[in-house]
C-alpha cells in the first residue's frame, strides 16, 4: 500500500520547531506518517478503540515505536505532539514499555 501525504517545508519547519533538535526532520516526518496510518487502521478495524485520552496517547507512542523510532527519539517528539515536559514525556514512554513488557 502507498499512501502519498502532503508535505511542505512549513510542516518541516513546524515539525522541527516541535522536537527542538537536529535529526533528519524527513525521515522522522516519515516515522511519524506510518505510525499515523497505522494507528488509523487498528482503530478503523477495530484492532485498537481507544476508550479515553490516555489510551489514544499510549497508542500513538506504541505505533511510532513500532514503526522503528528509538526510544531515546521518542521522549522529545512525545514531548512536543503532547506538549508535555520530556520528564513527562519520558514517564508516559516508559510506563507504556513495562505494560507491553508485562502483557
């Protein structure tokens, strides 16, 4: 499956200004579009129904994981899509990593 999503350099600018750092913006903007169409999927198929904002949340972490972000990645962008300080950040990551572990 190919699925073409618009992409212009305000999203870049506005992505990189969310994660505040110096990684390849396009190949994060990448991670970020398959976990996306993922997530979408398992709700659309009834894989995934969220029942509140914390499950939505937990989700979205698991797919941008699952579509090969490290984990160390991950506490900034977690940071800036949930406008949340990265120690937050850091704990959401972390509890979603033990409750995958334990499952």
């Amino acid at each position: 499956m190919d699925v073409v999503v618009p992409y212009e350099n305000e999203d870049r600018l506005r992505l990189q200004r969310a994660v505040q750092g110096d990684r390849d913006i396009d190949a994060l903007a990448a991670v970020i579009a398959r976990a996306g169409a993922r997530e979408a999927l398992d709700q659309a198929t009834g894989r995934f129904a969220p029942t509140n904002l914390t499950d939505q949340r937990s989700y979205r972490i698991y797919c941008l994981l699952r579509e090969g972000m490290a984990l160390s990645q991950a506490y900034g962008l977690v940071a800036g899509i949930f406008q949340v300080p990265e120690n937050t950040a850091n704990v959401m990551s972390i509890r979603l990593l033990r409750a995958f572990a334990s499952s």
